[in-house]
C-alpha cells in the first residue's frame, strides 16, 4: 500500500498546489493531511477550500483549532517578545480573513486517524500532527529512543507519522521483549509543505510504503520517500509581503527557515 501524507501548508497555496500536482503524479492508495493548514500566509480560504473540495482526510492541527475555535492563541511555543508579537499578528490576520463555514469545518477535524493494516489488522499506522500526547507538542530528531519509544508504545504505533517541527526526518526505533525478540518501531516527521525550516524552502511530502502484510519484527515493512517539491516561492513570499502580515514571513520561505528563530518548545 502506498499512503501521501503533507502537514503544515500554512495557507500557502502556490506550495499545496505544486505538492497535490506531484501526489497525483505518483497515484497513491491513499492521501491524508496531518493539519495546520492556516496562518502565516494569506490564502487561508484557497487551502482548506481545495482541501475540503478534494475530501483529504485530515487531521487538527494546533493552528487549525485556535482558528476553528476563533481564539488569540495557536499554541505556538514562541521563545521572544518579537516572536509573540508576530505570533499575534499571524493569527488576528487569519481570524480578520477566513470564512465563517471553514472556520466550522476546522471545528470537526479530529485530532488522530488510525489504519489498521495487514491480515489480522494488527500493524497500527498513527497519524496525529504533534505527538499523540498533545496536539503542540515537539518531536524532534534528537528526542532520545527511550523517550520515542515510550510515546509509541503507549500510543499503540507501529508507524507513527507527525508534522509540526516543519523539519522531515525518519527513525527506526528497535526495542527487545524479555524473551530477546526486537521489534521494530517508525517515527516520521513528514516536514512541511508551506513554511519549511529545515534550509530547503522546497514544499515537502512523504510516500509511507507499507507491505502488504506488515510485520513489526520486520524493519524493512516500511519504507518511507521524502520528495520535495518545487514551487514559486516568490509568488507566495510576494504574497505575504503584500498582505498585512509580517514581512518576516516572506523571507522565511525565500530562505526555507534559515536566519528565522523558531520555537523549540
């Protein structure tokens, strides 16, 4: 089964329609979004409406429920004055903006989807767009394996697939029972399509391939493709430039997240 996850698009649409361009192109089984699909850019309407019109399964992201619940507050971890200050900025601008019946919408989006796959529907792929802990939570790549592990295990994930450090990456976690069996468990972040922060200001998005008949004593049951995405990046940072949001934005995606200080935790 092939499965397209994208997260974070952050109402820029120059970078989801390049992204669902491409998904197209490779024909998925199944596509799915892992939330934050407004703020910091000016389209907030253009992207949930494309992606309510193209019925993508999709997952809340902290964003998402600020908006949906028309509240001041993202859930964003910002570290300075100048960050909360822009912060402010990004989510008046989106609540000023969009429509009434997607800010509904948002409303209904649940916080995690499940798929149980395989013949006994016994391999769990978890997407949730922060941790299964909580919506704003950070995992990042440096997160020690105990740590990873435990969030996992309780989560009941074979694969679990995340956004929101807008930074992609894939780990192979092994744990061993008492009887010396390994298992093997997969933590992807599947970066960002419209705010990148990882120095490559291409939107990004991930093919999960997983076996026909899974098996978590199998590493190799999954395998996972990063494809970046070219887009017109001045389009968007044009975009934002010319809309009442900071111009600070714009050079993050001109630079894909370099030179910006972003939240940690």
């Amino acid at each position: 089964m092939k499965i397209a996850l994208f997260s974070d698009i952050h109402a820029n649409t120059p970078a989801l329609d390049a992204v669902l361009q491409s998904i197209d192109a490779h024909r998925p089984d199944q596509v799915y979004c892992l939330g934050d699909l407004v703020g910091y850019a000016p389209w907030p309407n253009e992207v949930v409406e494309t992606i309510r019109r193209r019925m993508i399964p999709t997952i809340a992201g902290n964003y998402d429920e600020g908006v949906g619940n028309n509240s001041d507050d993202c859930g964003c971890a910002y570290q300075t004055e100048l960050q909360q200050k822009r912060g402010e900025q990004s989510i008046a601008y989106t609540n000023d903006v969009i429509d009434e019946d997607h800010r509904r919408w948002l409303r209904t989006l649940p916080r995690h989807i499940r798929l149980q796959l395989g013949a006994d529907a016994d391999f769990s792929v978890l997407m949730v767009h922060g941790s299964p802990r909580k919506i704003n939570e950070y995992l990042f790549e440096d997160r020690r394996d105990a740590s990873m592990l435990r969030i996992m295990s309780r989560a009941g994930a074979d694969v679990m697939l995340f956004g929101h450090t807008h930074k992609p990456y894939h780990r192979v976690l092994s744990e061993e029972d008492d009887d010396g069996n390994k298992r093997y468990r997969h933590a992807i972040n599947i970066g960002s399509v419209g705010k990148p922060k990882d120095g490559d200001r291409r939107a990004c998005w991930v093919m999960l391939s997983v076996d026909e008949k899974p098996d978590s004593d199998d590493a190799t049951s999954v395998d996972v493709e990063f494809i970046r995405v070219s887009y017109d990046v001045e389009e968007a940072a044009r975009g934002v430039e010319e809309s009442p949001l900071p111009d600070a934005f714009a050079k993050m995606l001109r630079t894909g997240g370099i030179g910006a200080h972003h939240p940690r935790h």
